[in-house]
C-alpha cells in the first residue's frame, strides 16, 4: 500500500492546511490557529510534509 500524500496546490490554501492538519493527526482548528506562520511554506510551494519538517527543525533548535 502506498501511503504517501500527494497535494494540488490549486486547491488553495485552507485544502493545504487540512492536509497538514490530516498528516500532524490534529484538530484543524490548532492548525489554523497558526495560519500565518503555515501561510509562509504555502507561499512558497512547499509540500505539507516538507513543511512540517521544516517547522519542526526550527523549533528543536
């Protein structure tokens, strides 16, 4: 079984956060909460899981 997700980003930005809200297994509300910070990988064409990565290497240094 292939278990990879894969994002449209003409969906936009709330399909997106959903998606890193599906992937962290959270309540999109704690997601969005934090919308502006998201916003900054949406905008620049980053996968959600490479954002999520990416946010979690920051905040661990």
């Amino acid at each position: 079984m292939h278990t990879s997700m894969r994002f449209n980003p003409e969906l936009g930005l709330y399909a997106w956060l959903d998606t890193v809200a599906y992937i962290l297994d959270c309540e999109l509300s704690n997601v969005r909460k934090d919308e502006a910070a998201w916003k900054v990988y949406f905008d620049a064409g980053k996968r959600p899981v490479e954002a999520i990565l990416e946010r979690k290497r920051v905040a661990s240094e």
